[in-house]
C-alpha cells in the first residue's frame, strides 16, 4: 500500500457507501483510479467486506481496548476463543505474544466479566484496559427506538455489501427505490447507521505498529493529541482513554523499518511527550458481535 491507499481506506472504514465520484475529489483522481485501487486493496486480501450496522452511537456502546502479553506457549490460535465472546469485535496479535483485543459493551458492568474472559483465554494476566466511551448526547439517547422495522430490513440488505446498489435493496426488502433512498438518509442523518469495512492491512507488505504514547504530568492531552493528527496518514488511529488520562493509544502504518524508527522519535521530540512503547503487529482477525445482530429482522431470526 501507499500513501493514497491509506486514505483511500480510511474514508471507506469511516464509511465505505462513499461513491466512487466523492472518494474521487477527495483524493484528487479519477473515478475509474479510485476503482481500481479498491479492487486491488480486495484482491490483495486487505479489503474483505463491505459492512453495514447500527451505529454504535444509536445502541450507546462503549468501546473497550485491552492489550498486554499472553503467557500461552503460542497465541496463534487464541483468537478463536477470543472471537466467539459475543462482544470482541477485534484481536490482533504482535511480537513477543502481544496482543490488542476490542470490544463493544452494553454498559460499564460488563467491563469486569470481559477482562476476567481475556485473562482466561488469551492466559493475559496483567491486561491493560482502556475505557473508550462513545459519548451520547441528550439527542442520540435511545436513538435505536427511532429505527422501524422496514430500517432493520434495509440495514440487515446491505450488512455484507454496503455499496448495494438502492435498487437491489429495493427488489430485496419489497419497497419502491424511492423509499430506500428516503430511509438511508433519515437514517445517516440521525447517525442510525454506521458503514465500514473489514480492513486487514497484514495483508500487505507494510509495517503497524501500536505506539503507547505517554505524557508528561502537566501536558494538556487533546493539544498533544491534536498534533499527532499531523502524523496522519502514517497515523491511522489514536484512542483517548477515560481511565488513563496520561497516555495515547496509537495505531501507525509505516513502510519501512527506518520510517517506524523516524516516525518514532519525532513523536518523542514533541511538546508533553514523555515515552512511547512501540509494539508491531503482524495478524489480526475480525469477529461479528451483538451490534451487527442488533439488525437482524425476525423474518431472518426464523429462517
């Protein structure tokens, strides 16, 4: 992957029903360009599914980051354990038996029993876990209530091919294209809906790498981490954690070994960095949840 690529990936995880024109814009090519570096991205294994969901922000979950090291004489198969929780949407696993593990919980009590289930399974003693909330306002509480069943149906279409074209949906779920369209959009307005991507980057020849960037006691963490946001796109996420306030949790990408070692120390040189641990992944799976069957219609239930 280059550069382009990870843009190009990014806005799709951020919502992957973008039209080939938009993504086009944004990243200065033409439409026929940008179509053929997506079927490229599926041909090489690092774009597996097209995925649609109820949002995260309408079910009110909370995000939940867990990573330390297994004690297991080899992790390479822990992932299949971890995946069958019903909450952990994501496991990756790095040198030296490192692994990261994320989650989506209902509410905060379930925090406890999902790190008893990880210090069980991946044999992680000493986890760390950071709290990652999605904050809902006084308008998105009980946002799931205002989806109707003819949105389940729409949501339950597209939730393995989320470029489905409206009038595909439309012959599937029985309703004119019009209806499609005017639903897809109250529901996007509303932040109902959440499009994204299976993306699996160890696919490819680059390097990610986890960087836990802690800060100095007096640093001001939005201001340090306003800045990292112009490591982007070398730096693809970065978590702020309710219960760890002096540190960043970073996911980089980087197409060397010297770009890692470069990248690294200018992230320590800035202002209210303190350290960083870097830790390089090279595998990661992703498993369906209970936000991804939050959708499914009781029509599906009964087949």
């Amino acid at each position: 992957m280059d550069e382009t690529d990870i843009i190009l990936s990014s806005l799709l995880l951020a919502n992957s029903r973008t039209t080939y024109r938009e993504l086009a814009e944004k990243l200065n090519l033409s439409a026929n360009a940008v179509h053929k570096r997506i079927q490229s991205l599926i041909d090489q294994g690092i774009i597996r599914k097209f995925t649609t969901k109820i949002s995260g922000l309408a079910l009110q979950a909370i995000i939940v980051i867990v990573w330390g090291r297994s004690e297991a004489g080899s992790a390479s198969n822990l992932h299949e354990k971890l995946g069958k929780h019903g909450s952990i949407w994501w496991v990756t696993l790095g040198g030296g038996n490192y692994m990261v593990i994320g989650a989506h919980l209902k509410s905060m009590p379930e925090i406890e029993p999902l790190v008893d289930y990880v210090k069980k399974e991946a044999l992680m003693p000493n986890p760390t876990v950071g709290i990652y909330p999605l904050q809902p306002n006084r308008a998105s509480a009980g946002l799931e209530k205002m989806l109707h069943s003819l949105d389940r149906q729409i949501i339950y279409s597209l939730r393995n091919d989320s470029r489905k074209p409206i009038a595909d949906i439309a012959e599937e779920v029985g309703v004119t294209a019009k209806t499609i369209r005017r639903r897809l959009s109250t529901m996007i307005s509303k932040s109902l809906i959440e499009f994204s991507i299976h993306w699996y980057p160890d696919a490819s020849n680059d390097i990610i790498t986890t960087m836990n960037v802690k800060l100095e006691p007096a640093a001001d963490r939005n201001s340090v981490a306003n800045i990292l946001k112009g490591y982007f796109p070398n730096l693809i996420y970065q978590f702020q954690f309710i219960n760890i306030p002096n540190e960043l949790f970073c996911v980089v990408w980087m197409k060397t070994m010297k770009q890692l070692k470069e990248i690294q120390q200018r992230i320590a040189d800035e202002e209210g960095v303190a350290s960083i641990v870097s830790n390089i992944l090279y595998t990661g799976y992703i498993f369906d949840t209970w936000i991804d069957e939050a959708a499914c219609p009781e029509s599906a239930i009964a087949r």
